[in-house]
C-alpha cells in the first residue's frame, strides 16, 4: 500500500543522507514539503543537507546515526516519532564499498562492508516497522542496487551484502503479508551505476583509481524512482534503463551474461592513475553533503548502446546454445 498521507504531510527517514542519492532523496522529498530525517554519520554535512531542504520548503531533522548500532538506529526512529508526530516511510539507503580481490581484502573491511550495508538495512527495518505500523501503514525502501540482482569482480563484499538485503526484503515483505500486517509496504530498488561521491570514498586495494562503469546516471534519477516508490510502491523497482536491461539478460542468459559482465566491468571501473591500498569511508566518515560525484563525462550514450548490444548478443548465443545442446554453458 502507499503512504496514507500526502508527501506534503508525510514524514521520512533517510539514512546515508549526508551525500549522493541519501541528499538527493532528501531534497526531492523537500521540494514537495515532506518532512525528513537525515541519518549518517557526518553531522556537518547532515546539517548543510538540512538547510537546503529547509529552502527548498521543506522541514528536516538532523540525526547522526551509525546504522551499525541498532540501539542508535531505534533512537533514531524514536527520535522522529517524537519530533514530526509518526514515521511514513523508511529509506534504508546507508553504504560502504571495498573493492579487491576476494582474497586480497582485509577481513575487517569485509566485515564492515556488511554490517553497515545488510546489517544497518535489517536494524533499520526492525526500527522502522512498529512505527508504521502505529501510523497505519508505510513505505520501507531498501536500496539495493544492481548489484542484488547481478555480480561485478573485485566487490565481492559488496555483492554479497546487497544480495542479501534483496533476500531480506522478500522474506520481510511475506511476514508482513501473512501475519496481517500488508498495509506496510516493503520496496526494493535496484539502481544503475550512479553519479555519487562513493566511488572516491570507496576502500581500494587493487592499486589502481576506482571509477564508475558507464552508463553512469544522475542521482536524480534514483530519487525520483523513490519518490515514485512512496506514492506507489512497487516490490521491486530498477533506476536507470541499464539495470533494467542488465537485468533482464542475467534472467535470461546468467551464465554469458555473468561472463560479459566480468569482462566489462575488469575493464571499465578502473581509472588510469595509480591509488595506495586505503580504506576509504569505511570506517572513518567523510562526506559533503553533495549528490554528484563528478563523474558526468562518463555518461556516454555510445557506450549504453554498446552495452546494450553486447548484452543482446549474450542473450540470442545462449538462445542458440541451449537449442543446440539443451543447457547452457557454467
């Protein structure tokens, strides 16, 4: 079900808010006067997110919050409750990245990378729930990414935790269903390569600049798709054509499509300099209260068409191989 009330009236939880798709979110939802609560870990730039939501005419509270700890994350639902009346809606959309080699990341990396991403997106959920419920229905949003639904080498921890918050909402949104509670809605997003600060804050121990894979789409773009998700939720929803089109090729021809992927994305998301083996943001905050990353010449049509192309291709040799040989290749 959608949110029970207007925008204008409803009142939203934003965790990851104080830069890329979290800050553009918020301030799509402040130019229609919702109210928002921003949730990270960087509370200067919480604080210049929630100023520019306040101009765009909307209201907005500031709650610094590591989603890790799940007794901060139920203050953090208690604290909006308290403030604005009710909690509408959810926006679990926290996250860290590491990129190496499977066998090459520190384990405490890996580690993090899942409590903040998996873990952090069930502690909001368990917070989110009782409060939707007293205010008669909502709208929880996970954001996934692709990458729930498909794999790219050298993200291992990554992969596995967005796997698991796609597996995480199903088996949610069936309890809720079975047990009475279907006025809550539970989303799913799965955006595209998206224009956001995470790839410079990124850990990266592959020796060389992390870059974002093309097409690579405007943060807009995924906070419009959430904003569509609130008045109408979806179970699962892509953000930008290409996670779309990348998505359908997997269900179609996994295994030469898995290929294809690996092979493009070994190519594509890395840079020409050289970079030190460091940890980034993930343990240490650094955001700006910026949506884009700077990553604007990478959004080349050419290379939608290709990529689009190449995926095609994939799909009709499996067609034709599976004809021929009556299963497809591992």
């Amino acid at each position: 079900m959608p949110l029970t009330r207007s925008l204008a009236d409803a009142t939203v939880v934003i965790t990851g808010a104080s830069s890329g798709i979290g800050t553009a979110t918020a301030y799509a939802l402040a130019r229609r006067g919702s109210a928002v609560v921003l949730a990270a870990r960087t509370e200067p730039a919480l604080r210049e997110v929630a100023r520019r939501c306040r101009e765009l005419g909307g209201r907005a509270l500031v709650v610094p919050t590591d989603v890790t700890d799940p007794a901060a994350v139920q203050r953090l639902a208690a604290t909006a409750a308290a403030e604005f009346g009710r909690v509408d809606a959810w926006i679990n959309n926290a996250a860290v990245g590491v990129v190496g080699l499977f066998d090459e990341i520190p384990l405490a990396e890996f580690r993090r990378v899942l409590e903040v991403n998996l873990l952090g997106t069930a502690h909001g959920l368990r917070a989110a729930l009782p409060h939707l419920g007293a205010a008669g229905g909502g709208v929880v949003v996970n954001n996934a990414s692709m990458l729930a639904e498909v794999a790219m080498p050298y993200q291992s921890a990554y992969n596995a935790a967005k796997h698991g918050i796609r597996g995480l909402a199903d088996t949610v949104r069936q309890e809720l269903r079975v047990t009475g509670r279907g006025s809550i809605s539970v989303c799913t997003l799965l955006p595209a390569t998206v224009d956001t600060p995470f790839f410079r804050h990124t850990a990266n121990h592959t020796g060389r600049e992390l870059v974002p894979p093309p097409p690579v789409y405007p943060p807009e773009v995924v906070a419009e798709t959430i904003v569509r998700l609130l008045r109408r939720p979806r179970r699962e929803a892509y953000a930008g054509g290409a996670a779309r089109l990348i998505g359908l090729k997997w269900r179609l021809a996994p295994a030469l499509v898995e290929r294809f992927l690996g092979w493009y994305a070994h190519r594509t998301q890395f840079g020409a300099a050289t970079e030190w083996d460091n940890s980034g943001n993930v343990f240490q905050p650094d955001a700006g209260a910026v949506p884009e990353g700077g990553w604007h010449g990478r959004r080349r049509q050419l290379v939608r068409i290709t990529t689009a192309f190449g995926l095609a291709a994939a799909g009709t040799a499996l067609a034709a191989m599976t004809r021929r040989k009556g299963r497809a290749p591992c």
